[in-house]
C-alpha cells in the first residue's frame, strides 16, 4: 500500500531556517513555505483541507507568529490545524504563552532533526487518532469514552438528575507532547494507566471520558462537606488518579454548576481555570470559583454580542475634553468607547476593549471610533460650530492590517475632515516587535497633518532615550503619575520627564486630574494639557456638543 504523504506549512522568514526544515523534512513530506504571517495565512486558507501540520516562526516581520496563533485559533475551519511554534529564544514563559493561544508544541532553534522529525510524526499521529476516535464511542487507547459520547451521556444524566447536584472534574498531564517524544508509543501507558486510574476511583452514577489529547473528563455527583472536608476528599482523588508519580498532573474542579448551561461551555471554563496553575509548581489542583465563573460568563457573553452591539448602536463613542493647564481653555478631547444598554449592566472598556484586542474585534471597533469621530466633527462644522482635535485610541492589531492607513485617509475624505483635526493615540507597546509597519504608518499618517499621542506614558517600559526615535507628537503622562504627585520626590521626577520630554519639542498632556489642587501643580510642572473628571468626565456626543458650543464660542 502506498502511505498517504502529509503536508506541512512552514512559516518562516529566515531563508536559512527554511533551508535546514527542507533538507529535514522534504524526504518524508510535502512542504509548502511562506515567508511572513500573511503570506502564511493567505496559504493556510487555500490549502486548509490539504494541510495536516504548521511549524510556525514566532519572530516575523509583517505579521508575527503570536497573531498568526490568534487567527488559526479565532477560525473554525483552521483552528483543528495544529501548529507547532519554532523559536530562538528561550524565554521561559514563551512556550506557555503559545500554548495557551493555542499551539499544539514547540519546538526550540537552531533546530534538532530527530526532535523535529519525531515531533511532527507524533503530531500527525496523535490528530489522526483523535479525529478517529470521535467517531467512535470508546477510546480504543484508554477504554474511556471518546469526547463526543461523554457529551452525550453527561447531557442525558444531568437531564435525569435535574435535582441533583453534579461536579466537572477535568485533568491534565503537564508536558505530555513531551513525555511523547521522549518514550514514543509507551507513553500511551501512562495516559491508559491514568484511565484505569480514573475509572476505579470515581464514586457511582459518575462518567468519564477523553476528552483530548492527555486531557480527561469526569461528570460525577458533587462531593458533600465543609469547603476543607470537600477539598480534602479532592485530593484524596487526587492522589488516587495520579498514578505514575513521574508525571506531574493538573487538575481542575467545576461544582455545582448550573445545568441548564451548555456542557461544552462549562468545561471551556474548567480547561481555563486549569490553565491558570498550569505553570504553577506549587498548586496541583483548583477550583473554579464563583468570581472566575462570572467573569468567564461575562466574558462569554462579551464575545457573543459585540457585532450585534456594533450593528445596534449600542457601541457609541463618547468624548472626553482637554483644556490648557495654564489658563483652561479647550483644546482637544479623546473618543472612549462606551457599550450602553448590555443585558449585563455596566461593562468599562477597560473589560471589553482586551477582549476585543484577542479575538480581533478591536480593528472593526477602532474603525467604527475613527469613522464616528469623523462624523461628529462634520456635523458640528456644518453646525457652524468651532471644534476641536479629536485623538482617537489605537491597538496594536490596527497596524497589522495592511490597509490603516489607506482607511484612515478615506474617513477623512469621506466626512471632508482636516487632518490636523485628528490625532492617533498609541502606546508604547505598539513599538515592540512590529516597529518598523507601526513607524511606517504612523509616519504616513503625520505626513498627512495627524498628530500622534503616545498614550499611557510612564506605565510600560518607558525608555526616555528611545523617545527621540518615535514618530510622535505628543506624549500623555498617565494617571499614575497624577496619583503620585503628593510626594516631594515624585515631583522632581515628574519635572524631569517633563522637561526632558519638551526639550525634544513634543507636546505634552497630564491625564486623570480630577482636582484643583492637582491642576495647579501639573500646570507648575509645565505640562500643555489637561485631561480629567477636574473639567469633565467622558461626555455623549450630544452633551459634548454642548460643551464644545460653551467653551469655544
Ligand atoms: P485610556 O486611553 O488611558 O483612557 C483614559 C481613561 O481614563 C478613560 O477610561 C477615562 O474615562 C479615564 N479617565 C479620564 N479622566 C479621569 C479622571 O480624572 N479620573 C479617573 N479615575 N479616570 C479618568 P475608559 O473610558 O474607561 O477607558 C479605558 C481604556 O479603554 C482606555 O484607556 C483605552 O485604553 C481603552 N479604550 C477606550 N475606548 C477605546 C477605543 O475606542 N479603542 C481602543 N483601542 N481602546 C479604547
Ligand atoms: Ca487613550
Ligand atoms: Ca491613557
């Protein structure tokens, strides 16, 4: 019989590297090669029925491994596609951070060849029989059930035993793809001992099943006591599954849950609770608790209806003014994002805005802000009111799509808006990894008259010597240094930032002032601009119009 050969797509920008992976693997596979994130990603959505592996580079130019993961993982179609990362550094939370956006191993540089090959061979291995399995209902290599007859027979208990009180119960083997290409097929052992394991120390009425991978699953009735009695008997569990004392097992409890919520869902939330001790050495076992629950149902819900939020108009922009610290006259303001009218009560942006950065919502809602603040200043302007600039807030996954600032240019032409009307807040953290598109783009757009506002100066990793290099304009102290002002000391270092930032003829703005007291010594410390509640709190369009009519007319 002829053996099937399998594809792999290589995502790399090192012509080297890509050298050594062909003289590795080309024997055994097909390969496919791209040289950055996008051109990966255009390959992997041609292919994505052909390709059954991605060894993917983490350090790109154009668009970088860690946004390539969130694509892969935000995908439904991709997303079964499992990704091997390849790096060069060996930062020791690198791996963690790849796994949890969703890599399958890693792989470190320069590259071992028998490392290499065995991991791409186990990886092949271990998703055939996964997808297998699924079809099937036992698991032939645990004899526990497969996932998807756990999920039925665990939705038909729970439906029985409506009235009873059921617990999840998840673990997980820490570093199996290891222990995979160190021991190759005995290491299957361990994973079959782990599930006889299981089986005999679970109470009646209980089930369990593989639910990927080293991970298992149990639905079993909740254990009664005191919370420590109740702990207690978890370890007790604890120490019963984990059998083979070599290997370190997580594992994660979910009580009492509600029934009527969708199982997948639930565990999603147990297998991110049990993420968060993964690479903690010290904690074997937790618990989802109820704080965690709410937020990931906050979370959940966030995720399901930003677009309709979007379409509805329940996302408004709302804007938040700055005055001259010497003699408050108006000067500008900032569009912050407000989701009104949720099913959840209130939701800052400070809660929806990251979510948005990691499912990639971020770059429709950010052009949603632009095109608003746009909007608003045309309808003022034919209002025949006198306006000010107006900085609209970015992220970094703005200036990894190509065409920001094609899009910014045709918001202005759109709305007949003068760009020295709009400025662009960034932060420092854009600069890393991608700085040569961000600084492309960003010099683009100030060769047009939009000015950039370097957001949130003072709480990253401020180099004071690296800010002469920045295509910016304008730097806006953030609120903690306000908050410290009290102290002789932070104000001697507050004065230096401030003079040292002016001495490289860049604007400045203090934000978060909210008395007077403050806004005396920020304007003593020669800072430009004020932003903060002392003058006014984020206002709806319609009352800052008013507000603009007030203090410019
Ligand atoms: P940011 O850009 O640093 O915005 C300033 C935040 O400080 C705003 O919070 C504002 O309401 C708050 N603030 C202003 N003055 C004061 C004050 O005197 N005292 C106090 N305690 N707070 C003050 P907000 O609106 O909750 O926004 C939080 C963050 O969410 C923003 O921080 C920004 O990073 C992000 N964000 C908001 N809208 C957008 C958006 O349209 N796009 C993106 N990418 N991010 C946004
Ligand atoms: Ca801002
Ligand atoms: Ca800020």
């Amino acid at each position: 019989m002829i053996k099937k050969r399998h594809t792999l797509l290589i995502i790399e920008d090192n012509e080297l590297n890509r050298d050594i992976i062909d003289s590795i693997l080309s024997d055994e596979y097909d390969l496919l090669f791209a040289n950055n994130g996008l051109e990966g990603m255009m390959l992997l959505r041609e292919h994505a029925n052909k390709i059954n592996v991605v060894l993917l580079d983490i350090q790109m130019p154009v668009m970088d491994g860690y946004q390539v993961l969130e694509e892969i993982r935000n995908d439904e179609k991709l997303c079964k596609i499992p990704v091997i990362v390849t790096t060069a550094t060996d930062r020791p939370d690198e791996e963690e951070v790849c796994l949890d956006l969703g890599a399958t191993d890693f792989v470190l540089k320069p590259y071992n060849q028998k490392v290499v090959i065995k991991r791409v061979r186990n990886i092949i291995r271990l998703k055939e029989s996964t997808t297998a399995l699924n079809e099937i209902e036992v698991d032939t290599e645990t004899g526990l059930l497969s996932r998807n007859a756990f999920l039925h027979y665990s939705s038909e208990l729970l439906k029985k035993n409506n009235d009873t009180d059921f617990s999840l119960v998840m673990t997980d083997i820490k570093g199996f793809s290891n222990l995979l290409t160190k021991y190759g097929d005995s290491a299957i052992n361990i994973l079959k001992n782990e599930a006889d394991a299981i089986k005999s120390a679970i109470p009646e009425n209980s089930i369990a099943g593989r639910y990927y991978h080293d991970r298992f699953i149990v639905l079993m009735p909740s254990l009664a006591g005191s919370n420590t009695a109740r702990k207690e008997l978890y370890e007790d569990l604890y120490e019963k599954i984990r059998k083979d004392v070599k290997i370190t097992l997580k594992m994660g409890v979910f009580e009492n849950f509600d029934h009527s919520f969708d199982l997948v869902s639930l565990i999603e939330i147990l297998k991110d609770s049990l993420k968060s001790i993964k690479s903690n050495y010290q904690q074997n076992i937790c618990f989802v608790d109820q704080e965690f629950y709410n937020k990931m149902e906050r979370r959940n819900y966030i995720e399901q209806s930003m677009e309709s939020a979007l379409k509805e108009r329940k996302l408004e922009v709302y804007f938040q003014p700055k005055h001259r610290a010497s003699d408050g006259k108006l000067m500008g303001a900032e569009t912050l994002m407000r989701w009104n009218r949720s099913d959840i009560g209130f939701i800052s942006p400070g809660e929806f805005i990251p979510i948005f950065e990691q499912t990639g919502f971020v770059v429709e809602a950010d052009a949603f802000a632009w095109d608003e603040t746009c909007r608003y200043l045309r309808l003022w302007i034919d209002k025949g009111i006198n306006v000010v600039p107006i900085s609209v807030n970015t992220s970094r996954l703005d200036y990894t799509i190509k065409n920001f600032n094609v899009r910014l240019v045709r918001s202005v032409r759109e709305f007949r808006i003068d760009p020295t009307l709009l400025h662009i807040e960034v932060t420092e953290s854009l600069f890393q990894g991608l700085s040569q598109d961000a600084n492309r783009i960003l010099e683009i757009c100030r060769a047009h008259g939009v000015k950039v506002e370097l957001d949130d100066f003072g709480t990253g990793y401020s180099s004071l010597h690296s800010l002469a290099e920045l295509p910016i304009d304008i730097v806006k102290f953030d609120q903690s240094f306000v908050r410290k002002l009290d102290e002789k000391r932070e104000q001697l270092v507050m004065k230096g930032c401030v003079d040292l930032v002016k001495s490289l003829d860049l604007s400045t703005v203090a934000e978060g002032v909210e008395t007077e007291e403050s806004r005396q010594l920020i304007a003593s410390l020669g800072i430009d601009e004020i932003q903060g509640y002392y003058f006014s709190k984020p206002l709806p369009a319609a009352e800052f119009e008013e507000y603009l009519i007030k203090h410019t007319c």
